[in-house]
C-alpha cells in the first residue's frame, strides 16, 4: 500500500500538479506546493487546519491555500485537513506522496452528516511488533480493544443509502494485509478488526486505507432514535500464550447518507 489515495485526490493529484502555480502562486514559493481546495468549486481553502497527529504536527492552510509540512515523514502516517463547514478529510500520505506538491479536496458537509469522531483512536493494547504495519508512527495510547459511540439517526436518513466511513486506518495486520504488503511481519497474522452497528456484525476490516465505506443496513437503523457503533480490533492468530490485539490506529468516523 505505497499510494493510498483517495480516488478523487488522485485525480486532482494528476490533473493540477500541472497547473499547480496557477493555485498556489508558485510551487518554489511554497516549498512543498500543498494546497487545500474545495472539491466542488476548487477554490483555495483559507485557514484550514492541517495536523499529523503520530507526529504532533500541526498547522493551517495560508491565504491562498497552501501549506508545508515541517515535519519528517518515512512510514505512512495520517495527515488530517478540518475545516468549519467541510467534513473531515484524512489521507495516508508516506515519503513519496509528500514529496510532490499535494491538492486535496475537502467537500463541504450535508445537513444530514453525522460525524462520530475527528480524533485519532488507537485501539489495542500498545505492544505490537515494529514490523506492523504503520507501527514506528504509534504513538497514541491504546484505548483498549473496543471502540463504541452512540449517535442520533433521523427518520429520513431511511430514504437513503447509508455508510460508515472510516476517513483513515493504519496498523492493521491481517493475512490480506500481509498479502498486499502492508507490514513486513512473516510470522503471524491477525484477525481482522469487526464493525458492529447496533449490536449485530456487519463488516470486517481486512486492509489498511483512506475512506472505507461500510453500508449500514436498513434494518438495523434505529430512526430517531439512539444508534451505535462498535468496532472492535483483531487479535494475533499466532500468540497463543496470551490474548494479542492488533494495535491499529483510526480517524474520523462519519455517517455518510447518499
Ligand atoms: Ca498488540
């Protein structure tokens, strides 16, 4: 997972690296070139907060959008854009994508939006190899292996279409993870973290990745009414001795209608 990003930042990655001087002004100007627009109108985002949370990092978006990340990047890490009026945006960025000028389209949020939590979460039990996926960048404290909110679900949100959205997800060791060549770990794996919505499972999280959608099913949406969500992490198939949670990392939870 070199180039994980989101399909609609890729395209804006391609097509304004080109004309990039043209929104910010001049890419020497701006060291790196970085610039936040609006997906819709891509119009430059002024002052929008940019943060790396692994590494303490933070800063805004100037006058003209842009920004520069002072900050030392190897691994993938999360970088987190929030903007009054805009629904939270994360990308996992790594040395590469940092190294070119970055145009990220931030979309402005829905009446109907529910966001369920901006934070960083770490879920585990802080003790994970340093061939995990992700794992030099932890730097969170586990919360433990569950993560549960509860959140309001209007009447209509049932003339929609409705999604978890998980904005970022690092750390997660699975088989496919493994596979896909995630994390460097040869001789274990773990089970994949599990999404619960009001009680009954309804996905399993088998990569690491921007913006993962999980359907909510229609029949479990309480209208109106209190919901919850669970997500609960993995544990290392191959720790027989004790009970191993995968660590993994997460950010920005939200409820998606469409
Ligand atoms: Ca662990």
């Amino acid at each position: 997972m070199k180039k994980i990003l989101t399909a609609f930042a890729i395209i804006l990655f391609t097509s304004y690296t080109a004309n990039s001087t043209s929104l910010t002004g001049g890419v020497s100007e701006h060291g790196a070139g970085n610039v936040v627009v609006d997906a819709q109108t891509h119009a430059p985002i002024v002052d929008a907060q940019i943060s790396l949370p692994q590494k303490g990092y933070r800063t805004k978006t100037d006058k003209k959008g842009a920004f520069t990340l002072n900050a030392t990047i190897n691994d993938e890490t999360i970088l987190s854009v929030q903007k009054e009026g805009y629904r939270p945006y994360s990308i996992t960025i790594d040395k590469e994508i940092a190294s070119h000028p970055m145009v990220l389209g931030i979309q402005k949020s829905e009446l109907m939006d529910v966001v369920i939590d901006s934070e960083m979460l770490h879920l585990g039990d802080n003790t994970f190899s340093s061939d995990s996926a992700n794992a030099r960048d932890f730097k969170l404290q586990a919360i433990g292996p569950t993560y549960t909110k509860q959140f309001k679900m209007t009447t209509n949100t049932l003339n929609y279409t409705n999604y978890l959205v998980i904005g970022s997800i690092i750390g997660v060791d699975t088989e496919m993870a493994r596979r896909m060549k995630q994390n460097t770990i040869t001789n274990s794996y773990s089970s994949p973290p599990e999404v619960y919505f009001n009680g009954k499972k309804i996905a399993e999280i088998k990569l690491n990745g921007d913006n993962q959608k999980i359907k909510l099913p229609k029949s479990l949406i309480r209208p109106d009414d209190v919901n919850e969500i669970t997500i609960q992490t993995g544990v290392n198939q191959f720790q027989k001795a004790r009970v191993d949670y995968d660590d993994i990392e997460l950010m920005n939870l939200s409820i998606l209608s469409e």
